[in-house]
C-alpha cells in the first residue's frame, strides 16, 4: 500500500498487576492507511483496547509500561517526540478518539455546548498552530468563535441530532444512549482529523441502534476521507463497515486481510474458529475449546499454541512472522489454512 | 419548580426533627435527674423553700403539660431565665452571638481557602513529599484534642513568644458597633488599630479551630479529585489532548467541588461544636463560654437553653447543606 | 460467600493485606502500647502509688531521671499518673463503641430491614441525635448527671449510637437490594436466617471500620469533657482533667500540661490510622467479591 498513515511496529506494552507483570501487548504490527477503515478484532483480553489507548497515549501511567517499538503517525514516532508537541498537534487534532461509553464520556456538571465548545477551542482546524505549550491566557477570538460554532451546528445536523442549537445548551444526561455516541461522533469529526480511533464504539448501545450508528459513522468518514481504527469483538459490526480487518489473539496480531478475503478465505486457525463460532440457524454452537492464557506467564512462540490443531514444534519457539498470501493478506502462522471456511471441525 | 418541591420536602423534616430534639433536652433536663427542682434551688433550701419552688416554676404539673408549656414557650422565643444572670436566656445568648460566629467564620475561610487548593495538589501530585506531607499532617491534625493544641499555641505564641495577646476577644474599647463584627465594625469606621488588636486576639483561636477542619478538607478534596481523576470523562480530554490545566482546574475540580460544597456546609456544624471548647480556653466571648461557664454554674436552664440552640442552627445548616447541594449538582435538579 | 470457610478466608485475607499497610502498621502498634501501658501501669510506673498519694514538698519539678516526665501540683509524678490514665480512657473508650454499636446496629437493622413507619420513625430519632454535635448533647447529659465515670461513658454512648445505626441502615437496605437477596427471600428463607448469613457478615466490614475511628472520636470527647470538669473527679488521673489542672502553672511547668495532651494525640492516632487502614483493606476488597458492582 502507499505510504500508511498510521504505523506500529513491534509494540510491546506490559501491565503490573497483582500477580506480576502482564505481557499484554507482545510486539505487535499494525498499519493504517489514508482513508480506509480498518476493524480490530479479537475477544475480550486479547489487548485491542490496549493498543488502541497506546496510540492515543492514554494508557494509565502507574500500571502500563511501554517497552518497546514505535507508533508512527505521518512519519513521527509518537513514542519519542515531545509530549507537550503532541498533546497540543495529534490529539485532538490529527487523530480524534470515540470512546466505548458514551453515558459517562462527558462531563455530567457542564452542557454539551461548553465541552464541544472548549474543543473547539484548542484543536478547531481553524485554531493555528500555536507558539509552544498551550497557555491558560490564550484567548478564543470572536470570529472564530463564531466559525467555529457554524461548523458545529453543521456537524451536529450531519450526525441528525435534532435542533442542534437547542439541544448545545442541555446537559448530558438529558441525551440518549444513541444520542451521546452521535455528539461524540460529531466531536470526533469537528478537528478534520486523518484518523478517528473508535473503541468499541457500539457495544454499549442497545443492538436496535448499533447498526444505525455504524452506518453513519461509516458514511461521514467515507465522505471525508477520514481513516478509522475500529475495535470491537463482534464480527457481524467489522463485516458491517471494515475496508480491511486485523484479527488479534492474547496480545499477538494473527491475521489481517481485506474484508471480503478476510470472510471468504480465513487463514490462520483462530480466524477460522472464531468464524465458525459465530451462532448460524442452524441451532449448533461451536465453541474453541481451551481458554484465553494468562497474560503474566504467556505460552511462548505463537500464543494460540495450546489451542490449536495444527500447533508443532515451531509454534512453540518462536513466534510466526507475518507472510502474504495474497493481496494484503498477511497471516502470522507457520500452519496457514487454505481450504474455505467451516471446512474443518 | 421542581427545586422549589425538593426544599419544601426537606423542610418537611425541619419540624419533626426539632421536635425531636426538644423532647430530648425536656427529658434531659426534666425527668432525668433525681430531683431538678432541688438543684435549682440549692443545697442550702429547705423541703418548704424547695416545694414553694417546685409550684413556683410550674414542676407540680404533669409532665406531658410542662412538655406543651415549654414548646409554647420556645416558640414565642422565651428560654427561660437564667438563675445566674438573672437575664432572659434568649437575651444572653444573642448578645455573645456576633463573637463566636466571626469566630468560627474566621476559622472557615481559612479552611476554605487553604484546605481545598492544598487538596487539589496533594492529589495531584500523588505520593509526592508535598502529598506525604500533608497525609501527614491532616492525620495528625484528627488526633489533636483541640482544647490541647489552643493551649500548646498559647503557651508557645503568647507566653513564650510574647507575639500575640493570651487570651480575650481586644484589648481596650471594642469598635463603633455596626454589625457586631470587631473586624468589621473596625474597618467601617476606619478604626485601623482595633482591627490589627482584634485581629491578633482572632489569630490563635481561629487557628487552633480551623485545624481539624483543614484536615478533613484537605483530606476529601484530595479523596473527591482523585476519583474524579478516574472518570471517563477525564480520560477522553486526555484522549483528545486537552491542555492540562483546562482539565484539572476547569472539569476536574468543578466535579471534585460537588462534594466538596457538601463538606463546607457540614464543616460549619463541626466547627460551631468545636468553638465550645475553644472559646473555653481562650475565654472568647461567645455562646461556648457561656455554655461552659453555666455548666460549672449548674445553670441548668442556661445549659438546656444553648443545647436547644445549638441543635436548632445545626439542624438549619444541614438543610441548607441538603438545598445547596441539589442547586450545585444538576443532576438532582431534574431527577 | 456466607459460609464460615468464607469468613475465615476473608479474616486471613484482610490481616495479610493489613500487614503491608505500613501507617495501619503504625496504628496497630501504637494501640498495643496503649494496652500495655493501661494493664502494666503498676509495673511499668515508676511511682505507683501516686495516684492516690500526695507529696506537697516535691510540687511542680521539671522531668528529671527520678521523675521522667516531672511532677504535678500535687507532686505526684506525671509519667505515673498518665499511665493510670490509660486505663480510664481505654475503658471509656471500649464501653462507650461498646454500647452504641450494642444499641445502634439492631437499630439500624431493624429500620433497614422494614419499609414501613417503624422503619421511618427509628432513622428520624437517630437523626435527631445527629442533629447535635456529639460534644453539646455529651456535655449536656454529662452536666445533668454530674460528673463522674459512668456518667461519662453514658452520655458518650448516647451520643454515638445513631452512627452505627446509620451504617447498618444503608448496608442492609443496599444489601436488600441485590438479587442474591431476593432470590434467597422468594426461596421461603426466613428473616431471621436472612440476617444472620447474608446480611451481618456484609455489614461486618463498615461496622469495623466505623468502630475503630469511633474509639478516636470518643476518646476526643472524652478529653474534652475532662477538660471541661464534666469528667471523673480527682483524684482518678483522666488526662482531660490533668491538663485543665495544668492551665494555671503555665508556661512554667510546661511538662505538665504537655505530656498527657500527647498520650492524648498518639492514642488517637493509633485508632485513626488503624482505622483508615482497615477501610482502605475492607471497603473494596469484601464488596468486590459479592456483587458484579459497577466501581
């Protein structure tokens, strides 16, 4: 692909806990290009989450330690710039978050209008670049605060929240569910940024609206030609808006393919299982047998090791590089799968 | 209104609650002791003097009548008399007022204004030698009987260094009397060397009052800003690079502040008990000492008087705590 | 979870978390010192018979190796004399918590439990004893009754039951509230049994923590009440009344007044600090294991 926007190389971020170091992210690859909405998958634990918040750089500064690698965005290892520079230029700016919890992601004492509005006013695309360190004197011109608000309404109007300007002056609570992930969508969108990192932006809406909301995410930032970072665990939300999706296991990248070869053409034996698991009208439960390994003592070499069929010697020392099989389709697995899915037990 | 709803219900309890509280000084000063007439009285009465007083103040009467009598009376603001002063109860009490509330407002804005900022920067900058420091101290500062500390101060900033007078509200002829506020008064009519007299005299006992409740501001606003630190509000500012300070100082500490209001309003009540023993030991003034004085004086209707007082301004300040809060969190104003 | 294999595995659990809490650590020790040095005082005095003895010659002399802390009005030796105190103020501050959780706890049980006006008339009257600060109500009983030892400790429990009542109020009807509740009420258990197994060792946990710092506060009080006269009378040796006796030979005499305000400050903080360690230990571990609680 062309020069990606996004490009994570080796990541390695551990967690302390109580019962010792947690490996949670082991050297992890990821690329982004401009424009294309890439979903993250895996379940709950395989660190999606975690290298999501790597990338944005909010990971709990007491318990997380990042060990090693590099996050490039537009070239700059975000890792090793200065922290003020990218506090004040990529986020917020460059690259814009929407967090799973729309209930609790706003501050419930100020209505909506001062939080957007106080966005607005650090990272509007209208803002300059500033001088250095963001000072408590900057003042927000008149003018552009006016600008700003236009774009605002605009925006709200695009994610359909109904009279825009009425509904600046509420508070949060006064919203719905639906609702408050719509205003974060529109938050997410007002900086122009590249790249919008979305956790799990729909797991905690109720499934009537989860579809609704994914489609206009996908719509707006197809329109704008906005990059997305997608986590979720649920496949049918990836097949729903994914250009391309990234297949996580206990912290390792396994697989990543274009949608439609991701479906039709699984590779890695995870990918297949998880495929396969996915209730069908038939009324059968398929489960992958085993459980997720513990992130303080992980197995070595592959981590899906212990739970897979086709597991030998290899698997167990070191850990697969990632091959292409085809046109974007890299697989990390010394035992890819050529056969069509729901071929094998 | 709504809002209008919620503090008509909470005055609702206002009465009972007073009502309550009546019943306990009546039963408290009536049926409790072995024989109240008798102490009144004296110990040099005798059985005929005693009787004679008994009919006298109204003791002879069944007790669920004298309970009606003395609300009735209460209610036209008539506490009885004080067999020391002589003087309506009522009287005396609003006389010492003014000292003992520029007292105890003096120890609460030093509280306030150095307790809640202390609290924001302990939290932080958690576990730095600011932030042991000052675990340090607030937990000494709940240890400390304050009686003692007054006494320490004294012994140390009056008898020792000679910088501030021992004991007494001034010096000297108090200012013109215009609000009843030496401070005050000393600044309205321009009196400026009464305003530093008065304020020296204020110096130790505010201090020695405001301490423990320093020590539990600084302690829940740090507690309130750290748990606000862990909202998912805070983390996507962090996410979407908010400049710190905006954070911090504009939607941290506002959330940190609802409970933190809550706190300040409870703190008055803890500071009018503490200015009982306070003023007992710099001989302030105020309502403390004259609940001390008429304590060692037996004055038992001067006791029951100031007991009855007391837990009426409690009372108000906790329904004004309770009215404060719901305007300050606008989440209650629409639940 | 209510099992008594889950009890004692908690208890364990608590005591090894304590362990590694230096400032409960501290508490925790300041407390026993306390303890020694209310049961060993005749031994560890070194003038035992002070309590009761006066020596008018040696009246007001600085700490000295004969007398380590010096010697009061009375010339009674202060170190002596604050040992002794120690057994007043711990048995007052025992029995005082003692009671109030004694008389509290059922209340608050009682009004937790049921919905009705029993419920609604018990938290008004423990809210009318809140309505005062304990110090005022204290002092006013105490004034009535006269001062001495029992006095004391009654007026002091009265005063702080309606605490204990509140925590067992809000644990049991939260407690009411969760489904294993229901579910256990639906299966025909009775009120009784409800009680004993699921709701008493879920409010163990705050009922602890409020004790421990109840022992600060009512030790505080104490004092104060000594301080003000209202305590037992001389010549028992509380250390409220030793410092108002105190007052009159400053600043001369400054070990006078000192020594027995810190025994005061330590002791408190032995509780104090023992208590923040044990909410710290107990509030989030024992709630996180019996509930899918958001936090």
């Amino acid at each position: 692909m062309s020069e990606p926007l996004l490009s994570v190389r080796g990541l390695h971020v551990d967690f302390v806990t109580d019962r010792g170091v947690a490996l949670v992210l082991d050297g992890v690859n990821l690329d982004i290009g401009p424009g294309e909405v890439v979903g993250l998958v895996g379940e709950s634990g395989c660190g999606k989450t975690t290298l999501a918040r790597a990338i944005l750089g909010i990971l709990p500064p007491g318990a997380a330690r990042i060990r090693g690698g590099e996050v490039r965005y537009r070239g700059q290892d975000l890792l090793r710039a200065d922290p003020i520079a990218v506090n004040d230029r990529v986020r917020g700016r460059g690259i814009t978050f929407i967090p799973q919890d729309p209930f609790t992601s706003f501050s419930p004492v100020f209505p909506v209008q001062t939080q957007i509005m106080d966005l607005m006013k650090w990272k509007s695309p209208r803002a300059g670049n500033g001088d250095g360190a963001p000072s408590p004197f900057r003042r927000y011109p008149r003018e552009r605060y006016r600008a700003d608000r236009e774009a605002v309404l605009d925006t709200l109007r695009a994610v359909q929240i109904p009279e825009p300007a009425r509904a600046l002056r509420r508070l949060p609570h006064e919203f719905s569910g639906g609702q408050r992930q719509r205003l974060m969508i529109a938050m997410a969108l007002l900086p122009r940024p590249d790249l919008i990192i979305a956790d799990e932006p729909t797991t905690a809406l109720d499934v009537t609206i989860q579809a609704q909301i994914l489609r206009l995410l996908r719509t707006l930032v197809k329109e704008r030609g906005v990059s997305v970072l997608f986590t979720t665990h649920d496949l049918g939300t990836a097949h729903e808006i994914c250009d391309r999706i990234v297949v996580m296991y206990a912290g390792q990248e396994v697989e990543a393919a274009p949608t439609a070869a991701f479906f039709s053409h699984p590779a890695h034996p995870y990918t297949r299982r998880l495929l396969a698991s996915v209730p069908t009208p038939d009324g059968e439960i398929r489960d992958i047998p085993g459980e997720v390994p513990s992130l303080v003592e992980p197995p070595a070499g592959c981590r899906f090791h212990p739970r897979c069929d086709y597991a030998s010697a290899e698997c167990r020392s070191a850990r697969p590089a990632p091959r292409m099989r085809a046109a974007a389709h890299a697989v990390s697995c010394y035992h890819p799968v050529d056969a069509p899915p729901g071929s094998d037990a | 209104m709504r809002l209008l709803a919620l503090a008509l219900h909470r005055l609702a309890w206002f009465v009972p609650t007073l009502l309550g509280l009546l019943l306990v000084t009546f039963v408290i000063s009536r049926v409790i002791p072995a024989d109240p007439v008798a102490l009144v009285a004296g110990e040099t009465a005798t059985p005929a003097q005693v009787e004679a007083l008994r009919r006298q103040l109204g003791f002879d009467r069944p007790l669920p009548v004298q309970f009606a009598d003395y609300v009735a009376r209460l209610a036209r603001g008539d506490m009885g008399t004080s067999i020391f002063t002589r003087r309506p109860i009522a009287e005396d009490l609003a006389h010492r007022l003014p000292a003992t509330i520029e007292l105890t407002l003096a120890a609460m804005v030093v509280s306030v204004l150095v307790g809640i900022p202390l609290g924001v920067l302990s939290a932080l900058w958690r576990n730095s030698l600011l932030d042991h420091a000052l675990r340090v101290a607030t937990v000494s500062g709940l240890a400390i009987a304050s009686f003692w500390l007054g006494i320490m101060l004294q012994l140390l900033f009056a008898m020792r260094l000679g910088w501030t007078p021992l004991n007494g509200r001034l010096q000297g002829f108090p200012p013109r009397s215009i609000t009843g506020f030496y401070l005050l008064d000393a600044v309205l009519t321009g009196d400026w060397p009464t305003f530093g007299g008065a304020l020296l005299h204020l110096a130790l006992p505010a201090a020695t009052l405001a301490f423990p409740a320093l020590a539990t501001l600084v302690r829940f606003t740090r507690a309130g800003v750290l748990d606000v630190m862990q909202s998912n509000f805070v983390l996507y500012e962090r996410a979407m690079g908010l400049p710190r300070f905006v954070i911090v100082w504009k939607y941290i500490l506002r959330s940190a502040l609802t409970s933190t209001v809550t706190q300040v309003g409870l703190l008055f009540g803890i500071l009018l008990a503490g200015a009982v023993v306070t003023e007992a030991v710099f001989d302030w003034p105020g309502i403390g000492t004259y609940a001390v004085n008429s304590i060692l004086r037996s004055d038992y209707n001067a006791v029951m008087g100031f007991t009855v007082w007391a837990g009426a301004i409690f009372i108000v300040v906790n329904l004004l705590v309770d009215v404060t809060h719901t305007l300050v969190d606008p989440r209650e104003r629409v639940s | 979870m209510s099992s008594s294999k889950g009890a004692s595995t908690a208890v364990w659990f608590v005591l090894r978390r304590l362990t590694r809490d230096r400032s409960a650590l501290l508490g925790f020790a300041l407390i026993v010192a306390l303890l020694l040095a209310a049961l060993l005082a005749p031994v560890l005095s070194t003038h035992p018979d002070d309590v009761f003895e006066l020596h008018p010659s040696e009246r007001l002399r600085a700490p000295s190796r004969a007398h380590w802390l010096g010697t009061d009005r009375m010339g009674a030796d202060v170190y002596s004399r604050l040992l002794f105190g120690a057994r007043i103020t711990i048995l007052i501050g025992v029995i005082a918590v003692g009671a109030s959780l004694i008389v509290g706890v059922p209340v608050g049980l009682v009004a937790g439990y049921y919905h009705g006006w029993v419920s609604d008339l018990l938290m008004r009257v423990s809210d009318v004893f809140l309505a005062v600060p304990q110090v005022v109500l204290a002092i006013a009983i105490a004034q009535t009754l006269g001062p001495s030892l029992p006095n004391v400790i009654l007026a002091l429990s009265a005063t702080y039951w309606p605490w204990f009542a509140r925590v067992a109020y809000a644990e049991t009807r939260s407690i009411q509230k969760e489904v294993f509740v229901e579910s256990t009420a639906a299966l025909g258990a009775s009120p009784w049994r409800l009680t004993a197994l699921h709701v008493l060792p879920n409010i163990a946990s705050p009922i602890i923590v409020r004790a421990s710092i109840g022992m600060g506060f009512t030790i505080l009080t104490a004092a104060a009440l000594g301080f003000l006269g209202l305590g037992p009378p001389p010549p028992t040796p509380e250390w409220g009344r030793t410092i108002a006796e105190s007052r009159e030979f400053l600043p001369d005499a400054w070990w006078y007044a000192t020594a027995p305000g810190l025994a005061i400050f330590l002791t408190v903080m032995g509780f104090n600090l023992l208590g923040d360690g044990l909410r710290d230990v107990l509030d989030p571990r024992l709630r996180r294991t019996h509930t899918a609680r958001d936090e």
